[in-house]
C-alpha cells in the first residue's frame, strides 16, 4: 500500500517558473521540506504521494524563484532622494561622501540595511550582494531579516571614519566575517571599491586573500567614460586590462557596471569567466551610459542584474529592473528581439547566483535546491489578459505584485506583509535619520 511523504510544505500554483528547465509549468504544486524544495508535480498528484503539514493555495498566482540583487549599497536607503539629477563625480564628492563623513556609523549601516532589506524582500528579493561599510552592522541586520546575502568587505586606499587605510579595511572585514562564519544565510566577499579608488599593491593583496580563502571579488569598474580615460591616461590600460594583469579576474570575479567597455575588455571578461553586474537604472539616472550587455551575453559571460543603492536609483526594485533592462537593451541594438522576458528572467534570478558563487543553492526552483521563492498574483485588472506569463512577469507586473515570499521554506512576506520586520518601526527610524541627514 502507497504511503504519502509527510513534508513541511506544499505550495499548490497556477503557473511556477522554475527558470532552469526554461518554460512555464501550469497547475503545479512544490513540495518543501527542512528548507528545501523535493519536487515539482502536478497539483492533481500531491495528495497521492505527499502529506503537507502546511498546504497554501495560490490560484492565481506565478511562483518564481527568489530575486538576487546582485549589486546594492543597502544601507544608502537612507540617503534615498538626496541630489536627485546631478552627476556622478559631484553626486558623490559634494553630496554623499560629506554625508557619509559626518554620519555613518554602525547604528546607520543596522538601520539602513534593515529598511533595504524590507524593501527589497517585500519586492521578491530574497539575496543581496551588499557593498558598504560596517559590514559587521550589515550582517546583523541581514540575519534579523531572514535574508540571504553576500556581505562585502570594502577596501579603499583612503581614510573613512570606518578604516584609516586599506590594511585596517581588509582586518575589519576579516574579523567581521569570522563573526559570522557559522551563519547559514550568510556569505562573505572582498569588495574593493574600484580601480580608481585602490591602487595595484592594494590589489595585489586582495587578490592574493581571494585566492588563498577562495573568495569572490566584487567591484565597480568602467562605470564612466571619465574613469576609463583616465585610467587610460595614467597607465594605457583600461580598469579590466588593469585588473586582468594584477590577477584579479576569473570565475569568481563580480564587475559591476561595465558600461565602457571596448573589445580587447568584453574578450578579457569571456575569457577570464567573469560575471558583470548590470544596473541600468543607476546607470541611467547618473547619465553613465548604456552597458552593451547584448554583446556581454553574445561572448558567454554571466550578466546579473543590480538595483545600486537606493540613492542612485531610488528603488530596491528588481521588477522595475528586468523592464528596463530589456527595452534599454532593444533600443541600443536597434533589435526587438534582444533580451527576452526570459533571458531577463533568468539573469534576476539564476545570473545573479551564479554571479555570487550560489547557483548550486538558489536561483532556480529545482530539487535540491533551498526554498527561495516569490508568489506574484495575476489576476487583478490590471495585468489582465495574459498570454504568456514570463512575458507579463517582465512587462506587466511589479513589484506590487509580490503577495507572498519564502526563503529556506520560511514564510518572510505572508500576503504583503512582512513577517520578521516591524515595518512601522523601520519607518520611524528612516525619518528620524531624514531629520539628521537634510
């Protein structure tokens, strides 16, 4: 006599997106138990072989896999609409960095990493690759949420009020992440600033703790024009020529930006296996310029998709996102078959944990994999009708879509609201740092 499998949970859908195979399964259930998913069967079938602890119904919804915001500073929400429409050099030069100076601190880094953190798991995201400082705050408040992460240690080779040089930056990052080496949504990377802002010993050195602690290397790199030339100026190389000959590119390499790239750095990238974080809102609203990430993907090289910080964006939204990349990418090459729903799809997702060295454990909804899924509901009268439903995910929904999300099978988001973040008490410390910071 057949036995049904207790499991902890089933999730019974209209339409799940697994990602990886492509396409679109309908009237499907996921079965999840101890934090990760076991199957993937028909909703008709699930009675017959499993017994759910818990069984939530969602007719009319889509399951994806859960978002990887592949770039942000998460902690500059709280410098949200702060110099609007100014360039990057004085964006950061006489707006944000005088700011940072003043007032960042472990309790802003706590504060403004809980506040993006709900943003953005209130947005599908349910892992972030985060760059700033204090990232000992950051991871705090990463585990209070319930999100995954990949925490970056900055490297500067100047003074901030965190670290007076690059040798104090590497130590703070290293006893931070030796704090939280034991915590299971929680991963760590070096994360120099950029070509620009750390010179070639610096370098040497990050790349020698890469490879000696088998660590991803996340950084800015050919975000403008004026950075491009004047490495070009100083040294004849690009930033990705630069960084190639100091041994910093590879598989584990994250570069985000990459906006002004010439053929000899595309060819290094390919080569190399790197992974380009592309953030084309930012790029958009500082006037960097357009990434050329149909020539990216046409070399094989992994793009994912980042948001940046809230200050130069101003969303944590990577529906909004996946849009825009898209049409940018059309408008560019002049093609309207370039990047896909499902290719965009794929980069918010599977690209970003590829990007962040977790494909094996997220980024699809696959067996084996953890239970990081979002729950977008497709039947308000505003996304109706619907044909295809990856072409409405990248097109016609949004972020207000998102009803409910689980990470690890944990339910952090339960029919919009969030369940392990007071969001009135984010609120009101997002405005007493307004008060401070204006």
């Amino acid at each position: 006599m057949h036995t049904p499998k207790p499991v902890a949970l089933v999730i019974d859908a209209r339409y799940i997106v697994p990602i990886e195979p492509a396409g679109t399964l309908v009237d499907h259930s996921l079965v999840i138990d101890d934090g990760r998913i076991i199957a993937l069967a028909p909703t008709a079938s699930i009675e017959r072989d499993y017994v759910a602890q818990v069984r939530v119904a969602l007719p009319t919804h889509a399951l994806i896999p859960g978002l990887v915001n592949a770039h942000t500073h998460a902690a500059m929400v709280l410098m949200r609409g702060i110099a609007d429409d100014v360039p990057l050099k004085p964006w950061l030069e006489d707006h944000i960095w005088p700011r940072e100076g003043r007032h960042v601190s472990p309790e802003f880094v706590a504060d403004g990493t809980l506040h993006a953190a709900a943003e953005m798991l209130k947005g599908g995201i349910t892992c972030a690759n985060d760059m700033y400082f204090y990232p000992d705050a950051a991871a705090h408040a990463y585990e209070a949420a319930g999100m995954r992460a990949l925490i970056g240690m900055p490297v500067l080779d100047f003074p901030t009020p965190y670290a007076s040089d690059a040798d104090v930056y590497l130590a703070k990052g290293f006893a931070a992440r030796d704090a939280f080496k034991h915590s299971p949504r929680l991963a760590f990377a070096l994360a120099p600033h950029a070509p620009y802002t750390v010179a070639d010993e610096t370098w040497r050195k990050i790349v020698m703790y890469a490879r000696q602690l088998d660590l991803p290397i996340h950084t800015h790199i050919a975000e403008t024009k004026t950075e491009v030339d004047n490495a070009r100026a100083a040294s004849g190389e690009s930033p990705v020529l630069r960084l190639d000959r100091l041994g910093a590119t590879g598989p584990s390499f994250i570069g985000v930006h990459a906006v002004h790239l010439q053929p000899p750095d595309i060819e290094t990238l390919a080569t190399q296996q790197c992974n380009v974080v592309h953030c084309p809102v930012s790029n958009m609203k500082l006037a960097s310029g357009i990434a050329p990430v149909a020539a990216l993907a046409a070399r094989g090289i992994n793009v994912a998709l980042g948001t940046d910080g809230a200050a130069s964006n101003n969303r944590l939204d990577l529906f909004s996102e996946m849009r825009i990349a898209s049409l940018l990418a059309k408008v560019a090459t002049e093609d309207a078959g370039t990047l896909p729903a499902s290719a965009v799809l794929r980069m918010a997702t599977l690209g970003g944990a590829i990007a962040l060295g977790l494909e094996r454990e997220i980024g699809s909804i696959a067996p084996g994999k953890h239970a990081d899924v979002v729950a977008i509901d497709l039947s308000g009268v505003d996304v109706l009708p619907m044909y295809d439903p990856v072409s409405h995910l990248l097109h016609v929904a949004g972020r207000e879509q998102v009803t409910d999300v689980w990470i690890g099978g944990e339910r952090v988001v339960d029919a919009r609201r969030l369940t392990t973040i007071d969001e009135s008490a984010v609120a009101a410390r997002a405005r007493a740092w307004q008060q401070r910071l204006q």
